[in-house]
C-alpha cells in the first residue's frame, strides 16, 4: 500500500476506492473460479489502470515516458496468477519458432545468476526486444502504472523517481482491489516474479487448471 506521506484521509480514501474494486470484481467472480473467464477478467485491472494514466494526462500531468523509453524495464517486474496466465495465452498464440524463442529468453534468465537480492536485479526483461516490449498489449498492471515525471532521474537509476500521486495511488487502489477480490473467491492472487513465472506457465500445460482450482502454482 502507498501510505509514505499521505494523511489519514488519503489513506481511508484509497483504502475505501480499493474496497469498491474488490467488491466489484467479487460480484463478477463469484462464480468464475474454475472459468477460463477468472483469468480473462484481468483486463479490467489492466483496462482500468490505462485509463488512470489517460486521465492524469488529461488533466495536465506530462509524462517523461516516450516510445523506446525502457529504463524501468530493467527493475524488478511482478505479475499476479491471471496476468500471467494472460501473458502465457498470448505468447502461445503466436507462431512456434516465437514461442520456442520467448521460452529460450525465459529459461536463459531464469538462469542469470546475481549477486544481489532479486528485487535490487537491474537485468532488462526477457520481454524487451529491440528496445520494445514484445508483450505490451498483455503487460501486466505494475507495468503500465511505471511511469516518470523526469527521464534524468531514470537515467541515473535515481533511487526514488518522480511521479504522479494520482497515478500511483488509482493504480494501487485497482491493483490491491483486483488482488483482494481473487483471494476472496479462493484463487491465489499473490505477486510473483513475471519471468519464472511467465516460464512455469509457458511449460506446464496443466498450470492454468491447477491455478483455477485453488492451487498455488507459482510459490
């Protein structure tokens, strides 16, 4: 939860709009648990969290985010179970020597070995290809909520960046309220490591069915 700095009211205002999430995508999934829908469902987060960003853009906020831009793609990215499974459905779709080549990129990195914590990796994701996300209209909501208000920052790998509250904040709310709903209906919604996971998913047919019955896959 995003609570450095805000007031007591800011942080009762993101908790109540993460509620009205959960309970929204509670109503929706209460019978999906099992349905290739549960997994379809994720859209909506990623949906909803494009159009936060639009709106911050509307109302004045200007981005340091251009085409080619991938600084943030070297950090840490994390995906819950369904925007994985989204991701593994698209790449499958594609044709054979591309799938064999994102499993070999995949495996590859997953092989990386680092001296330091996981989550300090500064390694460019197994996605980035030419400098572009090669799964960008399936990208999951950590990556489209990634955004920064000075590319100098983000050049020098700044250990904070600057950004926009609005943005964080509506992303969070979307992201927790997503995260809460799937739990509460019994399918396990924690954040995993979006290349191992991408990698289990790509290489165990039986993972999606496993996962929509209640089971941790990715632990």
């Amino acid at each position: 939860m995003p609570n450095d700095a805000l007031s007591p009211a800011e942080t009762a205002a993101f908790l109540q709009s993460a509620d009205q999430v959960r309970a929204a995508a509670v109503r929706y999934l209460s019978d999906k648990r099992g349905s290739p829908l549960a997994i379809t469902f994720v859209r909506n987060l990623q949906n909803g969290i494009d159009q936060v960003v639009s709106a911050a853009i509307n109302q004045g906020v200007e981005l340091a985010c251009k085409v080619g831009c991938n600084h943030c793609c070297s950090a840490r990215v994390e995906a819950i179970a369904p925007e994985v499974f989204r991701i593994a459905r698209d790449i499958a779709s594609r044709p054979a020597e591309e799938i064999n080549a994102h499993i070999e990129r995949l495996r590859v990195y997953d092989a990386m070995p680092s001296a330091v914590a996981p989550w300090q990796r500064r390694t460019p994701c197994p996605f980035l290809i030419d400098d572009l996300c090669s799964i960008y209209a399936v990208r999951p909501g950590v990556c489209r909520k990634a955004h920064s208000l000075d590319v100098a920052k983000c050049v020098e790998n700044a250990p904070e960046i600057p950004q926009s509250l609005n943005i964080v904040l509506g992303a969070e709310a979307l992201l927790k309220g997503t995260a809460d709903a799937y739990r509460e209906i019994g399918l396990q919604a924690a954040a995993h490591a979006l290349g191992p996971a991408v990698l289990i998913a790509l290489s165990d047919p039986a993972a999606e069915s496993r996962w929509l019955s209640g089971e941790a896959v990715f632990e």
